[in-house]
C-alpha cells in the first residue's frame, strides 16, 4: 500500500495488471468503496496496457497487503471491463513490435482480404478523387463492386477507373451540396458508405513557440479560421453526408457507414502521442467525429444500420506528406496497403462492434 492510497496487484498467470484505487486513502480496503483501472497486456497481440475504468464487484481476500502473485481480484474486474485489449499509442514501437512478431494482419494484410466480399456491392466514397479515397475506389472496382465516388472535383485518375457513377461537386462542409449528392445518387441503397472526406492543415498549430522546430523565428501558429473548418470538413460534413443519404433512401437495414477519423482523436492517446501539445484543429476535429460516430451508432442502431469509426493506420498521402521524416520508422504505408487494411475491418463489422474506434493496421480498438 503506497502513501497516496493505490494497491498493485499481478496475475503472472495472464499478465494482467489492476490498480485499485482507494476512495478514501486513510481507510482499509473497502471493495465497494473503490474503482479498479484494469490494464490487460497481451504480447501475442500487440496490445498496450491502457485503462478500462469500472466499478468493480468484491474482492475477497485480497485486502490491504495484496503482493505479487494471483488474485481473483483481478480477474473479476477484468471480466466487469469487458477485457478490452487496445492497440499500442506509441506508433514506431507498435510498427516496431509488428515487424518483430511478422503480424500477418498489420504486414501483410492481403492475405487475408477477400475480393469476392464485395463484388456487385454498391460502395460510396468520399473524398475519392486522391490519396486513400482514390485507392478505395480503386480497389472496390478490382473487387467488382458498384463504386459510387464523390468528390469536389474529379481527378483524371478516378475518370480512367470508369466506376458505376462518379458525383462531383460534393463539398460536405454545405449541407445543399450533400443533400443534392443524394439526390444525383443513381441506383437502390448502398451497402457501405465510407466518409473519407477530409483537410489538414499544413503548418503545425502552437500558442507559443513550437519546441519541436527551434530554429523557428515564430513566436507561435494559430488559425482560428481553418480550425473551424477542419472541423466543419472531417466531423460535421460527416453527419451531412450520412444525414443526406438517409432521408433520401440510401441507406438500408445492413448497411455499413464507416467514419475514417485518426488515432489523433483519441483525447487518451495525446498523453503519449502529443507531449508537447500543438495542432489543435487537426486533433479537435478527429475527436469531433468519433463522438458524431458514436451517436450515430446508437441512433441507427434500431434501424439496423452498423456505424464504425477507423483509424485508417498511417498512410504516405499528400495530407500527411508534413511527417514524411517519420514515415519509414513509424510503418507509414502506401494508400492501396491501406486501403486494403480499411475494406477488410468493414468486412468484420456487424451490429455488435458498432460504435466501436478501430485500428485498421492491427485490428485492435482504439480507446475515446
């Protein structure tokens, strides 16, 4: 027992780790008095040790000189947790860890995605004119689905994969450029929406100095304007798309509505991923989306609708060509690779892992 009241306890047996945390430090160990932080650590799969917080049941003996060894305590918490087992936050050692173990899901993914799952599917994409988009569209075609693409303006790249329908002059940040997307949308409804429309700012947001780029004469960066509008893009013009489509009939009992948002909005994950704080806009609006992606899971959720938001893992695209440096040894990957990552977790979706934050490179979920 430590003097600001938590208790470590150990199950070799599984690896997993609690702390207990006494709500009142001057008194025993009361079980219905404290909250458990369950950490389970699998090696097998990768996973970090990250907190699923819970009210926990009994813990019988265990009392207040708990050492090192088994103890029911644990297992029972975890079980009351629902033994959620996360992805790492630390993306050069999970790339790291990936490579060391040849995770077959995080490495070589294509032996696992099955094309016939989406052939004669109807699959709309966002934002499909480049990068991730334009390879989702791509493979979608390979996979003979009816591929849908919309975009704000067509590329010469997505003209030449000759898809089912390609709608232009969508911007999701209008609801009259959604709504007539809809409208302009040939055929019965989809199977699969994915809301891959998206912006990023280049430069790196501090309020200060930025400490990662010294040789910066800038006392600091901010730009309130583009904040509201990365959110506006990547959070709010989702609800729009997905609104717009089912007040027209496009979307169905079974339909899969995917939110391709980032890692970069989990608000737990910035304790290790963003030290030094900065690039408020981009973070915010990742955060923004899950939340709209959570809701939206428990709305449809009645009507059949499954609803998933994706990290879609780290891809070598114009938006995230700012961290090129970093690319090789953080497993950054080509868009086709990821693309590949993101239609295979929509292949193992159903309406009991709606709602949930998933990481396409290794299939874990992501914690809010």
């Amino acid at each position: 027992t430590t003097q600001n009241g938590f208790v470590l306890l150990v199950e070799a047996g599984v690896r997993s780790v609690a702390w207990a945390l006494v709500k009142d430090s001057n008194r025993a160990i009361d079980s219905r008095a404290m909250r458990f932080a369950v950490l389970r650590h699998r090696r097998a799969s990768g996973a970090e040790v990250l907190p699923a917080f819970v009210f926990g049941p009994a813990i019988g003996a265990c009392g207040t000189s708990a050492k090192r060894g088994s103890c029911a305590a644990v297992k029972m918490a975890g079980s009351a947790a629902g033994e959620a087992v996360y992805s790492m936050p630390d993306q050069k050692a999970r790339h790291a860890k990936h490579v060391k173990n040849n995770d077959q899901r995080a490495l070589r993914v294509e032996e696992l995605f099955r094309k016939d799952e989406y052939k004669g599917k109807r699959v709309l994409v966002t934002g499909a004119n480049r990068g991730l988009g334009l390879q989702l569209a791509t493979l979608l075609k390979e996979c003979g689905a009816d591929v849908v693409a919309t975009c704000r303006k067509s590329s010469s790249e997505l003209d030449a994969l000759d898809v089912f329908q390609v709608i232009d002059d969508v911007d999701v940040a209008k609801s009259d450029k959604t709504e007539a997307m809809a409208k302009r949308l040939n055929g019965g409804p989809l199977d699969v929406v994915i809301n891959n429309a998206g912006f990023m700012m280049k430069d790196k947001e501090t309020i200060f100095k930025n400490p990662e780029d010294p040789s910066s004469s800038k006392p600091g960066y901010l730009d309130f304007s583009k904040e509201v509008k990365t959110i506006d893009i990547c959070a709010v013009g989702m609800i729009r798309a997905t609104a717009a489509l089912a007040h027209a009939g496009k979307l169905k009992e079974g339909s899969k509505v995917i939110l391709i948002t980032s890692q970069s909005g989990s608000v737990a994950w910035r304790d290790v991923q963003s030290l030094t704080g900065g690039d408020y806009g981009h973070h915010m609006s990742k955060a923004a989306a899950n939340m709209a992606g959570k809701l939206m899971a428990h709305e449809l959720k009645s009507r059949g609708i499954i609803v998933s938001l994706f990290h879609p893992g780290f891809n070598r695209t114009e938006m995230t060509a700012k961290m090129s440096d970093v690319w090789d040894e953080e497993g950054a990957v080509e868009p086709e690779i990821g693309a590949r990552r993101v239609l295979y977790q929509i292949s193992l979706l159903d309406l009991k892992s709606s709602g949930k934050f998933f990481n396409c490179e290794d299939g874990l979920e992501i914690p809010w």
